[in-house]
C-alpha cells in the first residue's frame, strides 16, 4: 500500500479517501494541515488476486499505524467511504485511534441508500441520463468509465461546483465493487454499524446539506451506538465538504484537537 507523508512535527492525523478505489483525492486536506501536524496518506490497496474485503482494508490500516506511529492514537479523518473505514478500524482497534472526523460518511441501512438514489434522481436530466446510458459502448475499460461516471456526476453531489480538480490519481472499478459489496454484507448481518458503539474517542460527523447521502439518515442510524457523536451541516456544501481543508474546521479544532480554519468549505462537492 502506497503511502504519503506530509509534515515533519506535531500530532499524527491519518486521511482517508473514499471510493472504495479512488486513491489521491484527500492530498490537498494532508498538505493543508502539515504546517502543524505530520500526515499519513494511505492509498488504499487496489484489487489484485483475492478479492477486497472490509477486514482487508482494517488490517492495512493497523500495519501502516503499527509501523510509523508507534504509540500514538492518531486521530483519523475520513471522507465518505473513509469516514465508514475510520469507524470499521476504530471498532476494531478502540485503542489504537484517536478523534475520527467523518466527512460526507457514507449510508448503513437501506432506507437511507433509497433516499441517496431518490435525491440523484430528482437531479438527474434528460441529457445526463442519455450520456450515462452511452458510457459502457463508449468507455469498455471498467476502470476509465468509473472515473467518467465520476465526473458527470459530480454536479449533482455538489453546491455550486467551484471546481472538478479532485486529483484522483486512478478509479479501480473491482476494488470499488468488491469492499462496497463487503461492507453491505456486513451491515446485512448486523455487524454495522452495531460494533461502533467499541468507540469511545470523540467523534465529529460533517456533512454538507446539498449531499445526496442524506446525513440526518445516516445520524440517525448511528447514533444508538456512537451516543457521543457530533453532528453539524454545512448548509452550502455538498459531498466533499473536504476539498480544501475546510472539514478541519474550528468545529474540528475543538472536539478532536485538529487545527482552525475559518470557514466551511463553499461551492464544491464530489462524488466519492
């Protein structure tokens, strides 16, 4: 798993991208805060011989924590798939992180993926229905139509897109299908998001209000198990509340130690 590293002093803070299979995209929130803490940004492994699963991914994350961070509870901050990936690692090993920051989380129950799916169908047009029905005959390679889906969905998980500039290195459509699909079967048997409530550091939900992951939902359902959880909606933000640091607010800097900014992030959202 390939890792960056960002900052040379101060508490350790472990970004995780979303996805599943869109490494790169949290870089600009890892530059941002690496004036005052050191950073890890792990790519999350690809598909490769076996498939992907949710325990896979734990285990990853506890070897890189294990080898660069010695004794310390970094405290992890996850945007969608990585907000989910944060908790899945926290329940697992209660001991090992710090503060989680969940930003744009992902859904754990069915009845907020049917709200997510309604939301995008009231956004979607004509047009852009004909041009993703084109996709498979136009874009074969799974992995490039992953990343085109991406970007013309875009529009319809933001406010106001400021820019599409994610710096996504590559989609990997296989590890995109395989860990989803995992982490449905487990919330299917009852495992999530039950196991959260091993979670005992603070725990900040961030969520945009144009996010078609509808964030009073999602609360909801976790709630009964992170009792402690803190929720706050930026009214003009959509998915990626994240592109340009700004999910490490001031909100941030006072539940989980994370540094100050002065404002949500306005105009810009995303997919993953």
């Amino acid at each position: 798993m390939k890792v960056r590293k960002y900052g040379i002093s101060g508490p350790q803070v472990v970004v995780l991208h979303g996805g599943p299979g869109a490494p790169g995209y949290m870089a600009p929130v890892a530059r941002g805060l690496a004036d005052s803490f050191r950073v890890l940004e792990p790519l999350q492994r690809g598909s490769g011989g076996e498939p992907l699963t949710v325990a896979r991914h734990i285990a990853d994350l506890h070897e890189l924590l294990e080898s660069c961070c010695r004794d310390a509870r970094p405290s992890l901050v996850g945007h969608s798939w990585g907000a989910m990936l944060g908790l899945a690692y926290a329940a697992a090993h209660p001991d090992r992180a710090g503060s989680l920051v969940l930003i744009g989380c992902g859904t754990f129950d069915p009845a907020a993926r049917d709200r997510m799916r309604g939301i995008i169908e009231e956004r979607l047009d004509e047009g852009l229905r004909r041009r993703m029905k084109r996709l498979p005959e136009e874009i074969p390679d799974p992995d490039e139509r992953l990343q085109a889906t991406s970007a013309l969905m875009l529009p319809l998980y933001s406010y106001e897109l400021a820019s599409n500039d994610l710096e996504v290195e590559s989609c990997d459509s296989r590890a995109h299908h395989e860990t989803w699909q995992d982490m449905v079967r487990l919330q299917e048997e009852g495992v999530y998001p039950a196991a959260f409530a091993a979670i005992h550091a603070p725990v900040l939900m961030l969520h945009g209000a144009a996010d078609p992951h509808p964030g009073p939902m999602i609360r909801a359902s976790l709630q009964p198990h992170l009792p402690h959880l803190e929720y706050h909606a930026w009214e003009r933000c959509g998915h990626s509340t994240c592109h340009g640091l700004d999910p490490v607010s001031s909100l941030a800097a006072q539940k989980t130690g994370l540094p100050c900014y002065e404002r949500p992030m306005v105009g810009r959202g995303g997919i993953f």
